[in-house]
C-alpha cells in the first residue's frame, strides 16, 4: 500500500502540485510561475515586514538615511 502523496497550492497560481522528487518545480507548477515569482522578488514586490531593534534599551532609534 502506498502513501498518497501531499498536495500542495503553486503559490503563483494556485494549482495543486504534488509534493514528489517527480515535480520539478515544487513548490511551483512550472517553470514559468517559478520565473514569475523571481522577477516579483527582483522588483521588490514582496516585502519582509521587520522592525529595527535598539542596540541598548532607551537608546534613540537610529538615523534613516
């Protein structure tokens, strides 16, 4: 008896992949929404949220420059 294998949603698009060494782009349906998904990082579309800690409590926070 053998295990189905786990679905996953191409972050893309949405369709189901199956998570097996056989799909080669996992977690993406294909190369071109692995492609897609690069150039919306190169151009800064996806943005990591992070807040600047202080090196010493009650610090002034630091200069934007």
């Amino acid at each position: 008896m053998t295990a189905k294998p786990r679905v996953v949603s191409c972050p893309r698009c949405g369709a189901p992949v199956p998570w097996t060494p056989d799909s080669r782009y996992r977690p993406f349906c294909s190369a071109r929404c692995r492609t897609i998904d690069l150039g919306a990082w190169a151009n800064e579309q996806y943005r990591v949220a992070a807040t600047e800690e202080n090196a010493e409590p009650g610090a002034e926070p630091a200069d934007p420059k």
